[in-house]
C-alpha cells in the first residue's frame, strides 16, 4: 500500500488515502545478493524556532505574490517544519521493520543518510539527528515558531488567529488546535538497529543550506531577537543574495532590520568545522575517514565510498576539491576488481558551484568528477540526495575512457517535503550482469490522536502533498516516474571480464 492524494477540497486541499502500490517495473533479479541498503535522504531536522532562520524572506515567492516568478526558488519556510522529529522517528520505525531486501529477502546491510539530516547548522539539530540514529529521547520547543505569530498573513496559523492567514483562507489548510504543544513533546526513537553511515548535506554546515556560519550568526542564532522583515528601504532584490545557488552567500538583515523576541538558547551555536563527522562518529556512524567529511567502508565485496559535495565557501549547489578528487582516485583504484557504490549529497547534475576565495583551492564540478568515475570500471552506482525526488540516470562509459559500461545514478526523495520515503536498495549479481533493485519505503505516520507522534509523522506529509508552491507539477516530479520508485536497473557486471 501507499499514500496518495485524496479528491481536491476548498482551496485545493487534499487528505491522503491508501492505495494499493504501483507494480513493479522490470524483471526481478535472480542472483547473488551483494548489497542491501535502506537510503535516507534530506531529514531536515528543523529547530523552527529558531531565531537564525529566514522565514519572513519566503513569502515573496508565494504563488500570489507580486515577486512570483521574479525570485530564485527561497524554501525558507514550510507548514511542515515543526514535525521533523515525528518524521524522522516515523522512518525509522519503518526501517525496523525491514529487516530483509523485499525483493531478495536478503538481510539488511546498513542504512546511508545523504546529508541535510539537519536543516540549519545548529549543534542542537546535529545532537537530535544523532540521537535518533543510535536510539533515544529528541524534543523541540515549538512555541516561538513563526506559526504562532498572528501579525503574518502569510503564514499557516494551525491553531487560529484573529487575522485569517493565507494558507488557511487561499489553500484550504485545516485548523489544527493543539498542534504547537504536541509537536513540542518528547519524540521517541528507536535508533536505526544496524551499521548506519552518514553524509555531509549543505545544510548540515551552512545557514539554511546557503550561508557560511560566522561569529555575528552564531550571535543571532543563540540570542533573544528574531528578524521578522526586510529593513527599511530594502526590497525583496535582496533576497537572491541570502539564497545564492553558488556562492558567496549572505544574510540580509541589518541593525535597523525588525525584530520579536525569542527565547535565546545556547544549544543552538552553529556547527564548527569537524563537528558532524566527529558526532556521526560518536554516535556510531562507520566508515573509514577520509579528507573533510569523506569516508570509505567495505560491505562484503562492495566499497561505499563517500565524497563531501558542500562547498564550504557558500551556495547551495555543490562541488568537491581536489584532495577528495586524489584520495577518491586512490580508493577507487584500490578496490579495481570489486564493486564501488559512490555516494555523496549533490548529484551530478548540481556539481555546479564553483565559487572559491582569492587564495583557496580550486572546486572540482560534474564534468571532471564524472570522467573520473567513469574510468574506473568498477563504480556501479552513485546514490545521492539533495534534489528531494526519486530519479534514475544512466551514465554510459564512452569507447574512449574504457570497455563498455557504466553506472546508474540514484537520487531518492526527501523526509520534509512530497511524498517523504526512503526506498531499499538491494545489488544483485546475475548470471547475465549486474540489477539494483529498487523499493520505496514509506514512514509509518498514520492519521491519528495529536498524543502520537506517529500521527503527528501522517499530518507532516498530508500537508507536504499540499504544497501550495509546489502544485504546478513540482509535487508529482518529487515522486517521481514508475521507472524511478519501484523498479529493476540492470547493467554490465565489470568483475565479468576479471573471471
């Protein structure tokens, strides 16, 4: 079964209902079972309350706003963003609960998270992450949420203010008495249960994915006032500055900007370099480290081998520098004759940010990466994240760089935004090549009483499919075609030619 869009109500809502889930595309694989991984992407675990977060910059995207179409993609804000642990806990119980490959029935391997486990750089977010990894007690305090605040139209007010909001009254979201309190109570995980591995997202170690953390955020970020508002004299021009998909990148308030109080909290300073491997690790993360964020680790006879995308000097966008691009070189070459799964947080196709300082290394981007990939025959597949959908892409080994072949690139959607799966990956080694199966894995939020946190799981992706910036087609390229979600991708076997 899976969960799908209801019949459109006022303003467009939708409620989800079960459905029976979509067949399978291609054959199953009838083989050895090499690999078999749950992959988690873009967790996004959020403090909304946060006063480091940019919010009131959202709204100038809004369908209805005059900037519409005018302004770089924001995503500073979501209805859903007080409902992350719930999310995050929901996905793990689901994880429990897949002990063997659907389509092998071979035993779980290990769980890979690729990256923006967290959504904002904050130490309290990296420490809720990691606890809902190894198993353990998360809670966020909710109640300065911008949600809260009746002075801003534009935002969803679930439990009712004297202004109508305009999610509300445009897109028909419901009243949600209660919601704010029992998304404010203590979440419960049971922790992942088998070897887990994590990767480094932008939005585990800049500002809103975007902004490269300094002393002067840190101050905002753990103090006692919230920017609610552009200053006096600035107009939304700014804004693309604050959301750059190469870098540099900036915040946009000034001392004039205005503000609300908050309730400061030194739990949230900003993650420093070396912070989130060293917390994975702790935390019980594997793999053998490599330059930055990187790492390496054996499964059988499958390298994962995983390369830190973020550019640490800003933008959304990815690229790798060139110690990773040597050290990547040499792993590879060190595993010829066996089967590599790269994985990373920006696909290929976002290795695009080339930004870097007078004085700072040079930034590696898709083409050269991927020639590299390509001429070692024993890479297989590349799973990432970043792009928060479910897509597939065959990247061919041209004559010129080797014998035929290639890998598969995976992407799988995200746990804050439509449709909120992960999906196993089992590779299977066949008497004709290589498949990678592949199956979708919903949460386990249901809808429910406001005391479960499952519930709460249910509400957060109900109103995820209600996206109102996203009901032009965005929602259903998020869940991607047939041949993305639950479906068979085959490929030559490299190790072939070596027997």
């Amino acid at each position: 079964m899976s969960w799908q869009p209801g019949p459109a109500g006022a303003g467009g809502w939708r409620d989800l209902v079960e459905t029976p889930s979509a067949p399978r595309t291609g054959t199953p694989p009838h083989g050895d079972p090499l690999l078999t991984l749950v992959h988690l992407s873009d967790v996004h675990l959020c403090d909304a309350a946060s006063p480091a977060r940019q919010e009131y910059l959202d709204h100038f995207g809004d369908p209805d706003s005059p900037w519409a179409g005018r302004l770089p993609e924001i995503g500073t804000y979501r209805p859903q963003e007080i409902l992350t642990l719930q999310v995050a806990a929901a996905a793990l119980e689901a994880v429990g609960r897949t002990a063997v490959g659907p389509v092998t029935g071979a035993p779980l391997d290990a769980v890979l998270v690729t990256g923006d486990a967290t959504d904002n750089a904050q130490s309290n977010e990296l420490g809720w992450y990691t606890t809902l990894m190894a198993g353990g007690t998360v809670r966020a305090d909710a109640r300065d949420w911008v949600g809260t605040r009746g002075d801003a139209p534009w935002f969803w007010h679930p439990e009712g203010t004297d202004t109508p909001d305009r999610p509300t009254t445009a897109y028909g979201y419901p009243q949600v008495p209660g919601l704010v309190e029992a998304a404010s109570a203590p979440v419960r995980s049971p922790g992942v249960g088998v070897p887990w591995f994590g990767v480094h997202g932008n939005h585990d170690g800049l500002l809103q994915g975007v902004v490269v953390p300094d002393p002067a955020l840190d101050a905002l970020a753990t103090g006692a006032r919230r920017v609610v508002d552009l200053a006096p004299g600035q107009t939304p021009l700014v804004i693309p500055e604050a959301v750059a998909e190469i870098g540099p990148a900036r915040y946009t308030h000034r001392s004039d900007s205005p503000t609300e109080p908050v309730r400061p909290d030194s739990a949230r300073a900003l993650v420093v370099p070396g912070q989130f491997a060293a917390a994975q690790s702790a935390a019980g993360a594997g793999g053998t480290p490599g330059p930055g964020n990187s790492w390496s680790a054996d499964i059988g006879e499958v390298r994962l081998v995983a390369i830190d995308t973020v550019n640490p000097h800003g933008g959304w966008q990815g690229s790798i520098d060139e110690a990773q691009l040597d050290w990547l070189d040499r792993r590879l070459a060190e595993a010829a004759g066996g089967y590599v799964v790269l994985t990373s947080h920006h696909p290929s196709w976002t290795l695009v940010n080339g930004y870097a300082p007078a004085g700072a290394g040079r930034r590696v981007l898709a083409d050269e990466l991927l020639r590299l990939l390509l001429r070692h025959t024993g890479v297989v597949a590349w799973v990432a994240g970043h792009v928060h959908a479910h897509t597939s892409l065959w990247h061919p080994r041209p004559p010129a760089l080797g014998p035929t072949g290639g890998f598969w690139e995976i992407t799988t959607a995200s746990l804050i935004d439509w449709p909120q799966q992960g999906r196993v990956l089992e590779l299977v080694r066949e008497p004709g090549g290589l498949a990678l199966a592949s199956t979708v894995l919903d949460h386990l939020g249901a809808p429910g009483s406001l005391d479960d946190p499952l519930a709460l799981a249910g509400l957060s992706r109900t109103l995820a499919v209600n996206d109102y910036r996203a009901r032009d087609g965005l929602l259903s390229r998020a869940a991607g075609r047939p041949q993305d979600r639950d479906t068979v991708w085959r490929m030559p076997d490299p190790r072939s030619r070596l027997r």
